[in-house]
C-alpha cells in the first residue's frame, strides 16, 4: 500500500513538472508581451508584488515558517535577493526589448554552466570533465548565436540575457555558500520581498512613476500571469517536485524551460529562429544537459 502511495505521489509530481515547465517557458514571450506596455520597472513591481504575496500565502497555507531569526539569515538572503531576483528583475526585460525572446530565454538557461565555474573557486567543487565539456559546449553555442549578430554592432540583448544567466548562477552558488539556517521556501519567499522593495525604490530614479495604468486587460493579465505561475506558484511548486523527484527528472524538467519558451515565442510573437539560432540553441542546451544531468549530484535552482 505504502509502495502504491508512493508510485501516486511521484506520477503526480511528474505532472506537476510537466506543467511547471510549460508555466515557466510560456511565462517569457507573456513578458514581452507585458513590456509592450508597461515600461522595464513598474512590470516588475507588479510581477514581484504579485509573485510575493502568492508565494507568502502558499508557504503559510502548507505550515512553512516563514520566520527568519538572525541578522546574519537576513543578510545572506538579501544578498541572494539582489543577485537572484533585483539583477534577474532587471536585466531581463531590458534584455527581451534589444533581443528576440527566444534567444534572451536560452541564453538565461546557460545558467548551470556558470555556476559549475563558480561553485569551483568558492564551494571547492571539482571542475569535472562533463563540466569542461559543457563549457565548451556553452562557448560554442555562443559564438554561433552571437556572431552573425556582431555586423549590426555589439548586440546589448545578448550580453544583458547572459548577465542575467550569470547573475542568477552567482546567487545559486552563494546560496549554497552561506547555508542560512532557516525553511528554504521562507529564503525564496523574503528574496522575492526584498526584490520588490528593491524595484520600487528604482522606479522614480529611472521611470519617473509607477506606469501600471492605464493598462488594457491583456497586459494586465501578463503582469498577473508573470507574478502568479511565474514566480509565486513557480517556486511554490518546484520545491515539492525537488522533494519528491530524483534530482536528473527535475533537471530534465528545466532543461524543457528554454525549449518552451522559444516555441511558444513562435507562437505568440511570430518569431522566426534562423539556422544559426536553432544550431546555437542546441549546443547551449546540451552544454547545460551535461552540467545537470551528472548522475548522483543534486540540482541547485
């Protein structure tokens, strides 16, 4: 009976992850689609507040403790926050206005190549030969993406997506580093508050105002979409997933994240991935594969 239950909860976990990636993937052309109105900073108060405020009432509603207890817990997570959501926040959108969405959402998902190359300075890990192999994978695809990109001058979407991949790899790999000794779900969910105080402070310094209306429905609903499944049901999720998955099937799930996010830019952007797209996407994607695919070694999210 305990052997059935246990064969239930990992089927439905598997389809939650399934939903998850698709929640994930379609949440980025949803952003472009948010940014056709609502200027880089005021999009992401909305998302952030929302996301926040979704993800504090899911945690309370499952028992989480959301309580942090010591200075140095709220020093390490606002850290976290700046790298993980306040630069991601950022540089994102600001990346999707100078890019094509699809290329901003692979370039990001090069993420574990970067935090295999920092986890191996600071936390001691080895620089193993699947590692190298995806480095090399990584700058290969790169070089493919990026160079015919390179006659109309230094393309800034690129270098901002892959900041943001590189941002978001540093707080991973910092969040390994300081082991804050508090409920993980309470982390993540104080990263997202400290993100948005962080954003809305930034809003008068570079917007003026805060441009959330007038709106028509459908950005609005992209604000609502972003905050609620990107962020706050996102992550709400995707922590029950890692506690009742093996680490390689959820890595599977978010390899699928990209992949979702350039059909489904396809779909709803009409964008149109050339053949040097789709060859650097590919590398990229398995330059990530072999970073998170390593049988035995857990995923960091």
């Amino acid at each position: 009976m305990a052997e059935s239950s246990h064969g239930f909860e990992a089927t439905k976990a598997r389809i939650t992850l399934v939903l998850l990636s698709l929640g994930w993937g379609v949440t980025w052309p949803i952003m472009r689609i948010a940014l056709s109105e609502i200027p880089p900073f005021s999009m992401r108060v909305g998302s952030l507040f929302v996301g926040a405020v979704t993800l504090a009432v899911l945690a309370r509603w499952q028992g989480h403790n959301l309580a942090i207890r010591s200075p140095k817990a709220w020093a390490h997570i606002f850290v976290a926050s700046l790298l993980n959501i306040v630069s991601f926040s950022v540089l994102i959108p600001f990346a999707q206005l100078a890019a094509e969405t699809s290329r901003v959402a692979i370039l990001v998902y090069t993420m574990p190549i970067w935090a295999a190359l920092l986890a191996w300075p600071i936390l001691g890990e080895r620089l193993t030969a699947s590692r190298v192999a995806g480095l090399v994978l990584c700058i290969a695809g790169m070089v493919v993406l990026i160079a015919p990109l390179m006659a109309f001058g230094i393309p800034v979407g690129i270098l901002l997506a892959l900041a943001g991949g590189i941002s978001w790899a540093a707080g991973t790999v910092y969040l390994k580093w300081a082991h804050i000794d508090c409920d993980p779900l309470a982390a993540t969910t104080w990263q997202l508050v400290f993100g948005f105080l962080v954003v809305i402070v930034c809003v008068p310094i570079f917007e003026g105002s805060l441009h959330l209306w007038p709106v028509s429905m459908q950005a609005f609903l992209a604000i609502v979409f972003i905050g609620f499944v990107g962020s706050g049901l996102a992550f709400f999720v995707w922590f029950e997933i890692v506690r009742r998955l093996p680490a390689m099937t959820a890595s599977l799930g978010v390899l699928s994240v990209p992949v979702v996010g350039v059909v489904s830019s396809m779909l709803m952007l009409g964008e149109q991935p050339t053949i040097a797209d789709v060859v650097g996407f590919s590398l990229m994607l398995a330059a990530s594969a072999c970073v998170l695919l390593r049988p035995q070694e857990p995923l960091s999210v």
